[in-house]
C-alpha cells in the first residue's frame, strides 16, 4: 500500500442535533485533492472515533470513500472494546475501506499476549490489513510487533508514545522479520513538530491533523520535509506548529478540538466537538486565530 503525500485525517462535521452531517463531511474531504493528500483515515482520532456509534462508523468510511472514489487509500479506525472494534472493522469493510488503524481497546490494561491477541483478533474480522496503533494503553514491545509483522494483514505500526527508544527497537525488530513492506508512521500529536527526529529512527511517514484545517500550511511543511529544505521547515515550526502545539497543550483533547475550530474559523459549519471534548474559549479562538495567519502568511503566493 502506497502513501505518497500528506496522510489526512478528517474531522466527523455534526448537525446542531449532534448528528453526523454526512453532506459536510463530503464537502470536507473533497476540499483536499489539489492539497496533496496521500492517504485518508475517517473515523479516527480528528474524526472522533471515540463519540461514534457503529451506524455512523459506517456512515463517515462510506461517504469518505465515495468521494475519494479510489484515489488514494482510505485507513478507517477501528477500536475500544472488542466487540466495538469488530464491529467497527466490518463496518469499515463493508463501507469499502482499503485498511484499518488498530485503535487501543477499552480502558482495560492486559499484558502483551493480550495485547497481540486483541490485534489478531480484529485483523482475523475482515479481510483489510490492518495498521497497529502504539498508544495509551495499548502499548507494544519489540517482541510483540515481531511477533504481529509474522501475520501478513498486520502491515504497519504507528507511535502515538514518543519513547524513540522503543520506537527504534521496533523498527529494528520488525527489520529482523524480514518484512520490506512494512509502513511506519509517527503518530504523535501534531507529528509534524516531532518528525524530523522520527525520520532518523527510520519512521518516513505521519499523521497530519493540521491538514484538516491548514492544508496549504501542512503541505509546505510536507513539501519542505521530503525535498530537505530545512531553513524553511524550521521557519513553519518556528512560526506555526510550535505555537500551535502550546495552545494544544493548554487544554485536554485540544488536538482534536482545535481543528474543528480552526475550520470553523474559516466558515465551516462543522459543529461542536463531542463530549468529553470541549471547544476552545473566545481567548484561545483569537490565539488559533492568529497562528493561522501566521502560517498562511508563510506560504502565500
């Protein structure tokens, strides 16, 4: 499976009903094309997996493949209890998804046969391969994902953690295996501050929240990180994603909730993120708002 370009990860617009608006949704990955997108995963983390009911799981992957219509591959989320995850996965399979990010399961903290058989067990529920996602509680050793790259349909890790140690054990375990197709993706919030490191631990490819809201930003960064300009990846940092990541940081959740934000910010009736997120404050849109011009201003004609 091929990513060439920015990995976009949607938001889930809502109605003022707190219903998903699949129309604004459509609108909303249509909007990315010309930006480069190398990927799209809906019902993830920016789409709030989290807030979604099986039927809307449904909903989002459908319309977002529709609209992608096979232009690049669509990674949907799948996890949290078990029988939420294979749900979820065939739900994603139904709806046409090339691939599933395995999200942590349920608040339960198992030991890591636990953790590889939860994998298996959602890998086992579909025919999509599947993308294991190192995070909160569903943290991996070495000798699990070993383990998990022996199954063919597990085709990539992502590290939401930050232990580049561990992360370079991994990479370096799974070399072991043998696999040469196996994908690796940083997965930290707002990656792109934190991507250069991961570069070197042999992490090529990231998330991209920011695309969602900045795409004409989050591609120059894109642009400057695959051609090795690096005066002008550190100026987009400089100027844009590290103040962004300080008013991320100022509130819980804020990595999803910003981005609606920032959308709205631009006219998108996207909706009020879900609980047990919150919206930004009057002070921080201003805050939000001002980073965005700041980082439009750097990559304007």
């Amino acid at each position: 499976m091929n990513f060439d370009g920015v990995l976009f990860f949607p938001v889930t617009p809502s109605t003022s009903r707190d219903t998903v608006d699949l129309d604004a949704l459509k609108e909303h990955v249509a909007a990315r094309p010309p930006c480069g997108r190398g990927g799209v995963s809906p019902a993830c983390g920016t789409g709030e997996f989290h807030a979604l009911s099986i039927e809307e799981v449904r909903a989002v992957v459908g319309a977002t493949v529709e609209v992608v219509d096979g232009a690049v591959p669509v990674v949907a989320g799948a996890g949290g209890p078990l029988g939420h995850a294979l749900a979820a996965t065939r739900a994603a399979e139904e709806a046409g998804a090339d691939a599933l990010l395995v999200l942590p399961p349920y608040l339960v903290n198992g030991p890591m046969d636990g953790l590889i058989a939860y994998v298996e067990a959602v890998a086992a529920a579909s025919s999509l391969p599947v993308v294991v996602y190192h995070r909160a509680n569903a943290r991996f050793s070495a000798a699990a994902m070993k383990h998990l790259a022996a199954n063919p349909k597990v085709i990539g890790f992502k590290d939401g953690v930050g232990d580049v140690g561990l992360a370079q054990e991994i990479v370096s375990a799974v070399g072991e295996s043998g696999r040469e197709d196996f994908l690796f993706f940083n997965g930290l919030l707002t990656a792109e501050l934190t991507q250069g490191a991961y570069r070197g631990l042999g992490i090529p490819l990231y998330s991209s929240a920011a695309f969602a809201m900045a795409p004409d930003v989050a591609n120059a960064y894109y642009s400057a990180y695959t051609t090795g300009d690096e005066e002008r990846r550190s100026e987009l940092l400089r100027e844009f994603y590290g103040p962004l990541v300080r008013l991320r940081d100022q509130t819980p959740g804020f990595g999803v909730s910003l981005i609606k934000a920032g959308l709205a910010l631009d006219g998108f009736a996207y909706g009020s993120v879900r609980p047990p997120l919150t919206d930004p404050t009057e002070d921080q849109l201003v805050e939000l708002k001002r980073i965005l011009e700041a980082g439009r201003a750097l990559v304007s004609p």
